[in-house]
C-alpha cells in the first residue's frame, strides 16, 4: 500500500472537497494541458483522455498516486463547456431547460508510469428554466468555471428534478470509479479496522 499522499492533478475546490470528505491524504498540483476537443472524438474518449493527460502531465515520487479527472456537459453530442461569460451561460440554461442532459466524468489513476481510467455517466433532468431565474443565478456567481454552467452541488441544485447515476460524478470526481481504480493502484479507500473495544 502507498503510504505518500496523492497528488489530485486539478484546481478543482469541488474535486479536493470529494477528495477530503473520503478522508485521503492528498496534495494539488494543477495540471497544465490543451483541453480542446479532437475532431471527431466523442464526449466519453475526450473525458477519459484528457483524465489521463492530467494525471501524466504531473511529475510523481516513485510509489505515489497522481489522479486526473475531467467532466462535461453533453446535450445531443454537443459539450457544454464553461461558459464565457454571462450571455453564453444563459444560452446554456435555456439549452438545459425542461430536458435531460449527460453528465460525463472521466477519471484515471497513474502510478509508476500505469495508468488506470474510468468513466462515470449520469442522465439529470432539469425543471424548466425561467430567463429571469437564470439571470439571477449567473449573478450569484456560481456558474462561472462550472461545465454547462450549473453546479449540483449549489444553488444549481434548484433546478435538477431527476439524477440517474454518479452525484460524486456531476461533481466533478465520480467516487465508485475513483475508489476501485485507487483499490487497483494499492491505495485502500477504506481504513483498516482498528481493535475491538
């Protein structure tokens, strides 16, 4: 088993909030790659792909766990991805509104130069979106840097009727996944049992 603290190979508050609340030891190092998407390639390859460049792009102690992950927003093929300001987040809850969409989380384990990737997929429904609640929510703040302009966790919640798969996921760190790809790289989720009292 490692006993070195992972590195999470993201700026995510989100990710480190997931990371600390299964009690893992960790460090952030922020991975810098190209996140563009490659002509051609579905959503599901761009998110596992870009899980993995994130946990390659950061330099590891032998022994130690980096962890990558990316997510999107897919409606019809089309990922939503962080809005560019605050028209674009609009036009993306009116896209949302009154519809299912697929949240896509890719995340992927690497350890002396192995790497294992996952994938999470999630169906949410959203209520339908009045234009004056979704100008009101761009203004609290919370949608800006978030994929598909919502977050679940948040204020964003308000608008989700219906979750079918990973909440960990829409997050932003699909845990199930995670934890059986941190199993196979020697790192139990789970701490040992202490003695009986």
């Amino acid at each position: 088993m490692s006993h070195l603290p992972l590195i999470l190979a993201s700026a995510s508050p989100r990710r480190r909030d997931l990371l600390n609340a299964l009690g893992l030891r960790f460090v952030v190092v922020p991975a810098d790659i190209d996140e563009t998407r490659r002509a051609g390639e579905s959503p599901g390859d761009l998110v596992i792909r870009l899980a993995a460049e994130k946990a390659a792009a950061v330099p590891a102690a032998a022994g130690q766990v980096v962890v990558g992950a990316d997510t999107v927003v897919v409606v019809e093929d089309e990922v939503l991805g962080k809005p560019a300001g605050e028209e674009d987040a609009l036009a993306m809850l009116a896209r949302l509104s009154g519809r299912r969409h697929s949240v896509l989380s890719g995340v992927a384990v690497r350890r002396d130069g192995a790497t294992r990737s996952a994938m999470s997929c999630t169906m949410v429904g959203f209520r339908e979106i009045r234009p004056d609640e979704a100008r009101r929510y761009w203004h609290s703040g919370e949608p800006a840097g978030k994929a598909g302009g919502y977050a679940i966790q948040g204020l964003g919640g308000v608008f989700v009727e219906s979750l079918v798969g990973s909440y960990s996921g829409v997050v932003g760190l699909p845990v199930f996944e995670l934890a059986a790809l941190l199993r196979e790289a020697g790192v139990d989720v789970l701490p040992e049992a202490g003695p009986e009292r």
